[in-house]
C-alpha cells in the first residue's frame, strides 16, 4: 500500500495530507486542475519533507488523461480530495458543482475499477449533517444536505456505499471533516482562498494582516451562550493524520467506514476572536451584523469512533490553530 495518488493534492488540505504521506514513508502522485490552487504548495511540501512527489496537472472530467496517470503510477491507495468546495457559489451554479464534484467522482471510480485499485480515503463534510438535531454529531446523526455542495458530497457518500456493495473487495473511508483551519507549523503551506475569503479564520487573518478592514460577525443572537455560532474548528495537521490512520486501517477493515474527524470541542465566533488575540496578540476590528443564511447555530462532532476505531485523536487546540494561521499569513502576505 505505497502508492498514493492524491487527487486535489495541490489544495489546502490536500498539501498538508502530502506532507504526512511523504514523512510516512509514502510515494506520491498528485492530480489537480489547479482550479483553486497553485503547485507552489507542491514545491513546498517537497522543501518542508526534503522528499520529492510527483505532479500531473489532469481534470478529473479527463478520463483519459486520468486512465494514463493511473497506468504510469501504479496507485494502490487513492486518497480523493479533489471537489469545489464554496456554499455560496454552489446555490449559484449547482450544476457546475455536481459536474465537477459528482461526475469528477464517477470517472475516477471508474478509473479506479478498470486499473484494479481497491482502496479510497475520501474527503467528505459535516455539512452531510445538515442543521443537526442533536449534539454532539455521531456518524449515526440523520444526514441531510441544505445547499448543493453538501448535496454532491451526500451523493458521493452514497455512490461509495453502492460500488462496495458490489464490490466486496473494496475498502473505502469516508472522512467527514468539520471545520479545518490552521496551517503547517513551518508557515511554508496553508490556505490561500481566492479573492475575500468566505470563511472565518481565513477572513480574520486577513483582518489581522490589514487587507480587509474589520470581520462581520454573521448574527449575535443565537441560542448559544455567547449569541454567536459553535463549530467545531480542527487543525489541518491533525485532519491530515487522520489520514494515514484511515488509509493504515483500510489494510485491515475491508468494507466502507465513516469517521467524524473533528476534536468534539465547540467554539463560538467570539471566542475564536478571543483566542486568536490571546495566541497572536492581534485585535481583531468586528461588527456584529445579521445573521448569515443557512447558518446552523451549534455544530460539533462526537470525534469517539475514530478515536476508538484509527487510534486518532486531535492533538492541536485553538490556540495552535490561530497562531499556525497566523504565522501562515504573515509568512505570505500574498499567498503563493
Ligand atoms: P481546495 O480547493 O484547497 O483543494 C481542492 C483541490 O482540488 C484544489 O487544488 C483544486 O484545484 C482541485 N480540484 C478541484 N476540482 C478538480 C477537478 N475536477 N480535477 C482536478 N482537481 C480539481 O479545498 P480543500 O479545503 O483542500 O478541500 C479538500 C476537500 O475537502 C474538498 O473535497 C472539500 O470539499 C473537502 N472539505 C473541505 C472542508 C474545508 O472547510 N476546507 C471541509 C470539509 C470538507
Ligand atoms: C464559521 C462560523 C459563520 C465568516 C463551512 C462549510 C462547511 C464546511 C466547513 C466544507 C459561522 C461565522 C464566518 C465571517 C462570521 N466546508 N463567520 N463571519 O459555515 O461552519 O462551514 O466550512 O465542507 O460545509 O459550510 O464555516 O468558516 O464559513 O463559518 O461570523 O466572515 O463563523 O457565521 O458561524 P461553516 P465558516
């Protein structure tokens, strides 16, 4: 179990589950369009390992082009990240997101089954919870998507279940990640979204870094202790471990298994805030303004079956996360 083709390997979480790939004694062959990434990350991931991957720019809509990486590499593992990933811009252009994330998919299983490759880690999301009923999440909560990125990634989650259903060879793990954030501690590799970021750390490091001017807070009126939302924010590091966990336990547990990978601890925005002052000394200029649609109030996950099942557990708190993030952007002003 060697090889690894990651698919989406240039992306944010994508690099940082190379750079656990490499360290762990993995070969690496990375396929992305670089639609939301650069392959700088890929050269930094080589500076921060002192190992070498290999790259190949591919759509995963090329199914040809896709079949002759699978051909030359020799993959035994796929660990799947390629997707568009921005709630907003799905509710715009659903059908750009069910192409690219749903029939991206389809082609590389099809890929996968005329090249013999049994074994997948795929990047799912809380956000198959839906507005969850109950806290904390168990991976038996109902599922349900409310926008139609999390629509393709239910759609996916079911296609995996139905091609192990007739393939009982096939050993599948389905990650669903709740909120990453943070960066490599080196400060080399992190998130670098596209124009105004859409999520909340990103969008406070560049407060922070005097780009955008001060952070909306979505809705001060909640049920929640402090009126502001809870989610349930883990270290990409630690997500990227979860990884090798999940890939190490494929050679064991043939089938499909479903893993929270989160750290089972909420956060409001508030206090995200707060900790990101405490762990970089920034002051973090904020209004309160109405609520964001489509925002649940309280998301977090029971993380105990991973931690029971791949001996994982996140390590990192949100001081760490703030500061790696911090230490991200200062490094990169501009991102890649
Ligand atoms: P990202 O955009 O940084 O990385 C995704 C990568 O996939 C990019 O490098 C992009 O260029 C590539 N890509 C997209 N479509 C492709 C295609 N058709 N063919 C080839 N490459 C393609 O996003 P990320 O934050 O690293 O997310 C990785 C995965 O994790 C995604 O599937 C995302 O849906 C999932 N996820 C992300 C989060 C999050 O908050 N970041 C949370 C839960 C799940
Ligand atoms: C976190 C909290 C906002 C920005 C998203 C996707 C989800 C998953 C993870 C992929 C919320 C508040 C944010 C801002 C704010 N991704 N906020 N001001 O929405 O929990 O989850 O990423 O699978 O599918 O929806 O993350 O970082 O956008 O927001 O007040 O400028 O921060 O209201 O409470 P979210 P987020």
């Amino acid at each position: 179990m060697k090889n690894v083709l990651v698919t989406g390997g240039a992306g944010y979480i994508g690099s940082h589950a190379c750079v656990e790939l490499l360290e762990a004694g993995y070969r690496v062959l990375v396929i992305d369009n670089l639609s939301n990434s650069k392959t700088d990350a890929l050269e930094r991931v080589g500076g921060i390992t002192g190992k070498s991957l290999d790259f190949i720019r591919c759509d995963l809509l090329d199914r040809d082009k896709l079949r002759k990486a699978f051909d030359v590499f020799r993959p035994d593992t796929v660990m799947h990240f390629a997707g568009l990933k921005a709630v907003g811009e799905s509710v715009e252009k659903p059908l750009l997101y069910y192409r690219n994330n749903v029939s991206g998919t389809v082609n590389l299983l099809d890929v996968m089954v005329d090249s013999g490759v049994r074994n997948l880690v795929f990047s799912s999301s809380c956000t198959v919870y839906g507005e969850p009923d109950t806290l904390p999440i168990t991976e038996d909560s109902p599922l349900g998507a409310v926008n139609p990125y999390g629509q393709t990634k239910l759609t996916i989650e079911y296609m995996l279940r139905d091609v192990v259903a007739s393939r009982p060879d096939w050993n599948v793990s389905v990650l669903r990640y709740f909120n990453p954030v943070g960066a490599h501690p080196s400060g080399e590799i992190g998130e670098d979204p596209l124009g105004i970021p859409n999520n909340l750390m990103p969008y406070i490091t560049k407060v922070a870094v005097g780009e955008l001017p001060e952070l909306s807070v979505w809705g001060d009126d909640y049920d929640t202790p402090d009126g502001t939302c809870i989610r349930d924010y883990i270290h990409v590091v630690d997500l990227a471990r979860g990884h090798i966990k999940a890939l190490q336990k494929l050679a064991t547990d043939p089938g499909l298994m479903v893993h929270n990978l989160g750290t089972g601890r909420g956060y409001s925005v508030k206090e995200v805030i707060a900790g990101f002052r405490r762990a970089t000394g920034q002051d973090i200029p904020c209004r309160i303004a109405g609520r964001r649609a489509g925002d649940a109030p309280a998301v977090y996950a029971d993380p105990s079956r991973a931690a029971a099942e791949l001996s994982w557990t996140a390590e990192f708190d949100l001081d760490a996360m703030c500061a790696d993030a911090w230490r991200w952007q200062q490094k990169n002003p501009e991102g890649y």
